[in-house]
C-alpha cells in the first residue's frame, strides 16, 4: 500500500456528528495523507460539507450540532478544550463553493486574514500578498490593479482570490467544498492546475462537484454515502476496482 | 490577548443591548411611583371615572380626557384609515414605478413633519373652516380627528402595505386566472387575506393618534368640560398633561403623571394586541 | 349605472387613484403654506441673530445651537448603544428569551407618546438626577426616544449582509469581534447611517419631550448644562402665544427645509448603497 509514503496530516477517528437528531456523519475513520489530494465524493446529502467542516471546526458555528469522535491534526486533537479555535482555522483553510469575495479592494481581500493575525506592515503586507497571489496563478492578471474592488474579477478569478486568501495564511492543511462548481470548464482547468501545484507543498482535501474531477486531480478518494464511509483508496483503483458495489454504482451513474 | 479582547467584546455588547429594558424599566418605574400616590389617594375609580378635573380644588377625575382622546381619535380612524387603505392598495397594487417613486417619499415626508407643524396648520387652516362652514368656535374635536387623521396616514400606509406585499403571489393569480377583475381581487381575496396585518396598522395608527399631544393641543381648544357634539373643544389625555405640566405642582403635577401612567397602560394594551394580530399574518 | 363588474373596478380605481393624488397634494400644500410664509424670513440676520424681546425680534440663531446642541446629545448616546443592540442581536445570541424581552423592550419604548417621554425626562433627568432643564435632559430624553428606531434600523442592515461574509472571515481565523469591525460593520454602515439621520430627523422635530426637559430659555446654551430652546418649541411658543406670526413661519420653514435635506439625503443613502450588497 502506498499510504506508507506519506504520513497522515488528519486523523479522523469514529467521527459522528449530529444536527439534531439526525446524524450527519456516522462513524468516518479515514486518515488524510500529508502532501496529497484526497477526493471525499459522494451523492448530495452524504456529508462531504459536514465532513470538510469538521476538519476546520467551522461545523460549530450551527449552534445545535453534536461532535463525536476525534480529529487529529499531526496527532493533536483539534477539538480538546484549550487549542484555540482560530489557531486551527489557520492552519487548515477553506474555500467555499460560491466565489465570495469580500467588499474590499483585491488587496484588503488578500491581507484580510494576515492582518487579523497580527501582520501590520505595509511591507509584509505587500509581501504576503504577492506570495499568495503568485501560488494562486493569479498575480499576473491583477498585479496593476490590487486597489480594484474585488467584485470586478470575473467568477474564475473570484475564486483563485479566495483560494489565494487563504494561502496568504500559510496554512498547511486546504478544503475545497465544491469550489468549481460555478465555472466554467476553462477556469475550472485553471484552478486544478493550480491545486495540482499546491499540493506538493500543501495537504489537499477537496469536495468535488463532479465524480470525474475527483479522477483528474485526486492522489486518493473517499466514498461517502448517507454520512458513511463506503471506501476510500488510490484514485485509480477505486475508479477501475472498486470493492464495494455501491461505489461502482455511483461511479457509474446508477445512482445520484 | 485576542481572547480578552473578545470576551470584553461580548460582555460590552450584552450590556448595551440592556439599554433598551434598562430605560423601559425606569421609564415604567419612575412614572409610576410619581403618579401611583394621587391615585391611591383619590381612589381608581374615581380618577378614572370622575367627571371632574379642577386640581386646584382638589378634582382629580379625568373621564372627561379620556373622553376627549377616544372622541378624536375615533374621528382619526374614521377620517384617515379608508383613504390609508386606498393609499396602500394602491402602492401594492395600482402604481405604476413612477408614482411609487413619488407617493412614498411623500409618505416619508409626512411622517417627518414636525407635529407642531401640523397643529398649526389645522389652527390656521381647519379650524376656520369648520367655524364657518360648520359653526361652533372652530376649535374642535372635529379639527383634532381631522389633524390626526393626517398624521396617522403614513404609519396605517406603511404597515398595510406591508401587509399586502407579502400575500404569496398565488393569491392574486389565482383570482385573477378565474376572469376576476383587479379590484374583485383585491376587494375578496387580498384584502381579506391581509386582515390581521391591516388591523395591526390600524391599531398602530390608534395608538399614534392616542399618544399624540402637539398636533392637537392647538386646535382642540382646550376645555375642561366634557364635550358633547364634535364641534365642541376639549382637552384628551396628553393634551391634558401638556397644558398644565408648565405650572403644575404638588399633588396636581403627580396627578398629571397618573395621566400618564394610564396612557402607557393603554399604549401597551394597544401594542399587544397590534403585535398579536401582527403575527397571525 | 349597473354595478357591473367592470364599473366597479372604474369606480375603485378612481377612489384609489384620487386618494393617491389628494395624500400628495396635502403633503405638497402644507409644505409649500409653510415654505411660501415662512422662506422670506430666512435671511442671514434671522439665521445668527438671536431671539430678543421674548421672540418679537431678533432672529432664531439661539434656537438653531439648542436644537444643535440637544440633537447632538440624542445621537452621540444612541447610535452606540442602538447599533451594539442591534449588533449582540444579530451576531452574539440565538433567538430565545433574551432577544425576545430586548425586541419586546424596544417595540415598546417606540410605542410610549412623546409627552411621557417628556413626564420620564423630567422626574429622571431633571430632578432625580439633578441635571436641571438642560441640554443635557433633552438630549438623553430624546436619545432613549430615537433609541428603537436605531436598533431597529440598524438590525435590519445588519441582516442584508450575505452570511457567507461571516464563514469567509471565520475560516481564516476571525473571532466574532474581528468579523464584526472587520467586515459586517463596514457592510451595514450605509442601512446603520440612514437610522441614524432619521433619528436626527425626529430629535429636529420633537416638541413635547423636549420643552419638559430642556426648558424654554431664550438665552444662548452654553454648556451641556444650560437650559436651551429648540426651534420646535421655539416655533410651538411663539405660534401658541402669537409672539410673532412671522418669525413662526420662519422657524418653521427652516426646520421643514432641513427635514426635507435629511429625507433626501436618507434616500440617497438607500438607493446609492444598500441595494447594492446582495
């Protein structure tokens, strides 16, 4: 097995967690392999969102949820009582499905979350900006107009600021939830070919809106079903071999 | 150091967002127990119910008020909610962007105006009017419904329009899909729908009018003595406390807060019931 | 004629219609009797020169600081503590019992008549607290007046902003405060300022609440502790007691014209930004 190369960046152990009553996840043990691309896919309602949320704690901003179970992040729990909330949302950052962009200059956009962790020089500022912009394959094209409201970028350069705000925070752990899913085919290119770089320096873990884009960027999937785990495996073994019939079902588009 | 930060955050919102109970409490607190000794001493009933109000001789009784408020403001109602009604009906149903544009910044700038403003407009205006059209001194309950009638325009439109525009559409196309004309529709269908919410702006509308002191007291004419035609002056409850809270002392100006503390008794009546209907939309 | 259906709906249309038309014309005919009596008094004498000789000459220029004065007292207490209302509202707690007896507080407060504002305002700021017929009374009285609208405004603004505003900046690590100042505040400002010149608008027009608290002095305010007159009750007195007619119309032209920039100036507020945000 190939997991021996990588060690696990996340641990997640028996997570449950609830809305109420019901149970949005039941019983997920997966580990999240450092420096790849981990696919968690599955029909709408399966828990991919509640599952990436949990990995940055953001599941608990709905007042009413359960937790059980445990995610480590480099073996530490992220949810014991005295590790900061915000420490682990800086390390493990989100990009949402729809671009949203703050109503601020594309500049402020970027050094919004820097400057909330203390970062006050212009000098760092600039710095931390560019870098970020640069990772995101998006300074080129706004490297003369920083100071334009962020608003004015198109749907695709949208969200290669928010994924671009987020590597401003130097975090080493990225969730996407289905953050293609409103682009169009040649800006979707362009952000997989961004993940596909980040992902040498970064722990990728991405919700795709497509099965197919789980085979095109993917390292390893997770099948999610009904807040279950199905099967999870190196991308191309799961697609052409897969163990269990429900996933080959979805694969297939039996079901959806 | 960021968490401190946070909870003195949390703990200095919390305790602004008191503020509004903490006045509602001194507010209710102070004015009753001004006002609570003169009624304990001349009895409820009597205050209430008494016939006469002559401090200076020791008469404390405010029927002739009470009276006076729901006379004008009765006469308010009657005036102002059917052309209220028209009025929202009419941003909700008939007008055209244009018109909108123009009828409800104007509604806007009524609700702005002054009420001194308005007294004495109905003083140099209506109060003539209805002296030579109609006899009597022209000061009047009649002016007074009719000032108020103005003023509660803006609040009945707002809140009935509201109403109205939050019917789901299915209503009036239903209607309308069954050969209905517009106002068919609107009479029998929309209107009825909108009930509880146009009898909240009612109410409301009531409750402005109760409470509204400066636009009256300059066209009432200020009699002390119970009215008995609407061409007749008279003084209503808050009229009452802002003649006299000028030179009253003692046991009269106590009397006046009494006054008061049966206006917010009626106010919060009023608003509970407007709230009620308000949510049964 | 038939009561056909096609009649009726011609009869109600021009009821309709017509009460559209007379509630515009009635706004337009009260403002322009005011404007047309009262703008040939506003000249510069009248606008710096202070009332003399109880208010039958002289200008209004005393009146316009107490009205300044007082207003700017109602606004400084309010907006903080009616925009952090409508900020712990919104951000800071679920709806439950508190926010129930907070809004139930506020819709209240809305509801109680001026002239009990002004009764509350001078048994508290007056005599209990000691702080005399000042500019100080008046303008607390009417801060607590202008206090509901505030919140209420402000709540309303705050709710237009997309929540994805505040999962972005708690996703990079914002605290609840950070989001706040960071990014929802500045999103609601345009909603939260138009509250706040409306309450600047009512505090311009208030009467009843304001002559049992700040008093009737004719003499220039000084401090926050001196009596001061507004033009309102400036107005109210001089119309009631038929000081003069004139320097009446004046007072009230000047207060109907600032009513008038304000509303305008509200509107623009609206239109301009907070339609804008979805």
């Amino acid at each position: 097995m190939e997991q021996a190369e990588h060690a696990a960046k996340i641990s997640v152990r028996n997570l449950s967690i609830y809305y109420g009553a019901k149970p949005a996840l039941s019983g997920v043990t997966l580990d999240v392999p450092q420096n790849e691309v981990l696919a968690v896919f599955g029909p709408a309602n399966s828990g991919t969102t509640t599952f990436l949320r949990a990995l940055n704690r953001l599941c608990e901003i709905d007042h009413a949820v359960r937790i059980e179970g445990e995610v480590l992040l480099d073996g530490t729990s992220i949810y014991s009582p005295d590790v900061a909330v915000t420490e682990i949302r800086r390390k493990i950052g989100m990009v949402f499905e729809v671009p949203t962009p703050l109503p601020m200059s594309i500049f402020d956009n970027i050094a919004y979350g820097p400057r909330m962790n203390g970062t006050k020089s212009r000098g760092a500022l600039d710095k931390a900006v560019e870098e970020a912009l640069r990772m995101a394959a998006l300074w080129d094209e706004v490297k003369d107009r920083l100071t334009d409201p962020a608003a004015s970028l198109s749907g695709g350069q949208q969200q290669r600021l928010c994924i671009a705000r987020v590597l401003a925070m130097k975090p080493q752990v990225i969730l996407l939830d289905r953050s293609c899913s409103g682009l169009d085919p040649i800006s979707t290119a362009k952000v997989e070919e961004s993940l596909r770089q980040l992902a040498r320096e970064f722990t990728i873990v991405i919700a795709p809106h497509n099965v197919q884009q789980a085979g095109r960027i993917a390292d390893r999937v997770a099948f999610l079903l009904m807040g279950k785990l199905i099967e999870q495996g190196v991308t191309a073994q799961v697609f052409t071999n897969p163990t269990d019939k429900r996933t080959s079902d979805y694969i297939e588009g039996r079901f959806g | 150091m960021t968490k401190f930060r946070e909870k003195i955050a949390q703990r200095g919102f919390m305790l602004v967002a008191l503020s509004a109970l903490s006045a509602l409490a001194l507010i209710t607190i102070f004015i009753v127990a001004e006002g609570v000794p003169i009624i304990g001493k001349v009895g409820v009933l009597k205050f209430v119910f008494g016939m006469k109000w002559a401090p200076t001789q020791g008469y404390f009784g405010i029927f002739p008020m009470i009276v006076g408020s729901i006379s004008v403001t009765l006469g308010a109602v009657i005036l102002g909610v059917p052309i209220a009604l028209c009025c929202a009906i009419f941003l909700a149903e008939y007008a055209p962007a244009l018109m909108r544009n123009v009828l409800r910044p104007a509604i806007q700038m009524l609700a702005g105006i002054p009420s001194v403003v308005y007294g004495f407009w109905g003083l140099v205006f209506v109060v003539p009017a209805i002296r030579n059209y109609l006899g009597g001194p022209g000061l009047s309950i009649l002016a007074g419904s009719i000032i108020l009638a103005i003023m509660i325009l803006p609040t009945v439109i707002s809140i009935s329009e509201v109403s109205l525009l939050a019917l789901p559409p299915l209503y009036k196309e239903g209607a309308l899909a069954l050969g209905a004309t517009q106002w068919q529709t609107i009479r029998r269908v929309l209107v009825p729908a909108a009930k509880s919410g146009i009898v909240a702006a009612i109410i409301l509308g009531v409750g402005r009018a109760v409470g509204e002191t400066m636009a009256v007291i300059m066209v009432l004419g200020n009699a002390v003595a119970m009215p008995s035609s609407i061409l007749d002056p008279a003084r209503t409850l808050t009229t009452n406390i802002g003649i006299e809270m000028g030179y009253a002392s003692g046991e009269h100006q106590q009397a006046l807060f009494a006054t008061g503390i049966v206006l917010l008794i009626i106010i919060m009546i009023l608003n509970s019931v407007a709230q009620f209907a308000f949510r049964r939309r | 004629m038939k009561l056909t259906p096609r009649n009726s709906e011609k009869f109600a249309r021009t009821v309709i219609w017509s009460a559209a038309f007379g509630v515009i014309g009635l706004l337009f005919f009260i403002m322009a009797y005011i404007l047309i009596k009262g703008t040939p008094s506003l000249n510069w004498q009248f606008l710096t020169q202070s009332p003399s000789d109880m208010g039958r000459s002289g200008g209004i220029f005393s009146t316009v600081i107490g009205t300044l004065m007082v207003t700017a007292v109602a606004i400084v207490v309010a907006t903080p503590l009616g925009v952090g209302t409508a900020f712990y509202l919104t951000e800071y707690t679920r709806e439950g019992p508190v926010t129930r007896i907070i809004r139930f507080s506020a819709e209240s407060l809305a509801g109680i008549p001026s002239i009990v504002y002004g009764l509350f305002g001078f048994i508290f700021f007056v005599m209990y607290l000691g702080l005399g017929w000042s500019v100080l009374s008046g303008g607390l009285t009417l801060a607590v007046m202008i206090l509901p609208t505030i919140i209420r405004t402000s709540e309303e603004a705050i709710l237009t902003v997309p929540r994805m505003y505040r999962e972005v900046s708690f996703s990079l690590g914002g605290t609840r405060w950070q989001t706040i100042s960071g990014v929802i505040f500045r999103a609601a400002l345009p909603g939260i300022a138009t509250g706040v010149i409306l309450g600047i608008g009512r505090s311009i027009a208030e009467t009843a609440a304001v002559i049992l608290t700040a008093g009737s002095s004719l003499r220039m305010p000084t401090s926050l502790f001196s009596p001061a007159r507004t033009m309102a009750v400036h107005f109210y007195i001089l119309a009631r007691e038929g000081i003069s007619m004139e320097r009446a119309y004046g007072t009230a032209a000047l207060m109907i014209i600032l009513i008038l920039l304000i509303n305008v100036g509200a509107n623009v507020l609206v239109n301009k930004f907070v339609a804008r945000g979805r």
